[in-house]
C-alpha cells in the first residue's frame, strides 16, 4: 500500500499532465517544449519535467505503465 506523506511532492509515483506551465513567471527549467502535456518522470520529484508529445490521455498512460505493473520491472526514467 502506497501511504502518502507531507503533500503533493510525496505522495505521486510519476505523473503526466496537461495544465500550461507557460505563465511568464514560470521559472524556465519548469517549461517544456510540449505544453501543455509534460511528464514528470523522476518518481517523487515533481519539479523535474519532461517533454511528452504522445501522452494525452488516462488511457495512454495506463498503456505505458502496464508492462511495469504487470512485471514488477521498475520504472527507471
């Protein structure tokens, strides 16, 4: 069971989001190419991000996970 600690930061695994970074106040190492899509692909660390062009959808990203969950592999970003 995963038990989430002290918020946001802690509690997600790896995650893929949609909302723009784009904001002119947004630091530049938190935009990425793709916006609005990005992945945050280091598990624990929402402040590194990722191009993600192909991920738009639960469903996408359930079918990207599934081979990790399926064999126990672990995800090495």
């Amino acid at each position: 069971m995963l038990v989430p600690k002290y918020g946001i930061i802690y509690s997600h695994i790896s995650a893929w989001e949609n909302e723009p970074h784009d904001h002119p106040s947004t630091p530049e190492e938190y935009k990425v190419n793709s916006e609005p899509h990005h992945h945050h692909h280091v598990p624990y660390d929402r402040h590194q991000r990722k191009d993600n062009y192909d991920i738009h959808s639960l469903e996408s990203a359930f079918a990207f996970i599934a081979k990790y969950i399926e064999s126990g592999e672990e995800y090495k970003p």
